[in-house]
C-alpha cells in the first residue's frame, strides 16, 4: 500500500518538528514529504513535491507575503482540490471555524487539546474519505452551523416584484421612477417598501439596501 504524503505547514518549528518526529518513530504508512513556515515557501515546495495526499495547515499563522493559513486554504483548495486539508488552530473562535468551514476543508486539529498521535489518526481518516474533527470541535461546528441555519431562516422572503423594487433602489432610482419602470403606481411602491421594511425590521430605504447586500439578497 502507498505510503500517505503529508507536507507540514507551521510557523511554529517546535511543532512542525513534533508532528515529523513522531510520524517517523512511530507512524510507517505516513510520510513527510516536506515542511514549510510561510505560504511563499509552501507553494514553492508543492512545485517540487511530485505527490502530496494531506497537507497539515496553521490556519492562524501570518508571514510577509500577508497571507494567513486560511488564504493558503483557499488558494489550495482552488488550485489543488485533490489535495486534503486538515486545519490545525489553537484558537477554536466561531468565526475562525466558519471561515474554515467555507474552504471546505476534511479536518481541525485543536493543539490544545490533540496528542502526538492525533495527525497521523486524521489523516488516516481523510484519506478514508472521512472528516476528522475532536469530539469539543465537532460540538462547536455544530453549534456554528445551527447558527448559520437560524440566520438564514432571518432572512425574509421577498416576492418577485419585490426583488425588482430592490434592484432598482439599489440604483438609486427615485420612487416616481421606479413606479414608471415597474408600471405600478407611486403608492404601490411605497407599500411595497414599506412592507420589505417590516420584513427586515429596517426603517429606510438605505438601511434596506444596505441589508440586502450584506445578506447576498443583491449583489453590486
């Protein structure tokens, strides 16, 4: 069976160091094919590397180039995406675990709360096609996700002509305007703001506006 090839990405060099030395004591289907402590010397290694299964990635660290581990996840997963990404983090935030979430990563590794043994059990479990979270971590993802689930459901539903009296203030058209364009008259249009105001618990128009951006309702 092939060995599982995993490159080490950390500027922590006590902990890339740890994470190698026991995968080679003690872990013989896994192999370290390279370490790196920035993202600059990451890509420049996978440019060399000619098979890499796991990649283990600060998701936290900052170096010159400006780039944090979770733009290097974004750049892997784009460019790379056979390649399995296992977070490792000593924060456990919720919006670090949803930007993480967003990136589609196969795996977290808390070091706070991981053993020795721990990168060479995930990556086992990714390379079986499984997600690797700790059983804290799997708790709080849940709890993130039951979040995002709730926010989206606060986001209200707008009827078709409703999208269109949005775009169009969008544009910044004034309401005699925007009753001319959607053939409806100016009262109309004004019930019907009014009527996204309750939706959304807003009070103006550019509160509205403002709102359906932020939420992906509208786009610029």
């Amino acid at each position: 069976m092939d060995k599982i090839k995993v490159i080490i990405v950390d500027d922590h060099d006590t902990y890339r160091w740890g994470i190698r030395a026991n995968i080679e004591m003690k872990h013989p289907d896994i192999v370290v094919v390279g370490e790196a402590k920035s993202a600059p010397d990451f890509f420049d290694l996978l440019e060399t590397v000619a098979t890499v299964d796991v990649v283990f990635l600060d998701i936290r660290f900052t170096d010159a180039s400006g780039l944090s581990g979770i733009d290097v996840a974004r750049r892997l997963r784009a460019e790379r995406p056979e390649i399995k990404i296992i977070a490792i983090s000593a924060e456990e935030a919720s919006e670090t675990i949803t930007e993480m979430l967003t990136t589609g990563i196969e795996g977290f590794i808390k070091k706070s709360h991981s053993t020795v043994d721990t990168p060479a059990e995930a990556a086992r479990s990714v390379m079986a096609g499984l997600q690797y979270y700790g059983r804290d971590m799997a708790e709080i993802i849940s709890r993130v996700m039951l979040t995002k689930q709730k926010n989206a459901k606060d986001i209200p539903d707008f009827t078709e002509q409703q999208m269109q009296l949005l775009e169009l203030c969008h544009e910044g058209l004034p309401a005699k305007l925007i009753a001319d364009r959607m053939n409806i008259s100016l009262k109309s249009v004004e019930y019907h703001k009014s009527k996204m105001f309750e939706k959304c618990g807003l009070n103006n128009t550019a509160e509205l506006v403002r709102f359906a951006l932020k939420n992906g309702i509208i786009r610029l």
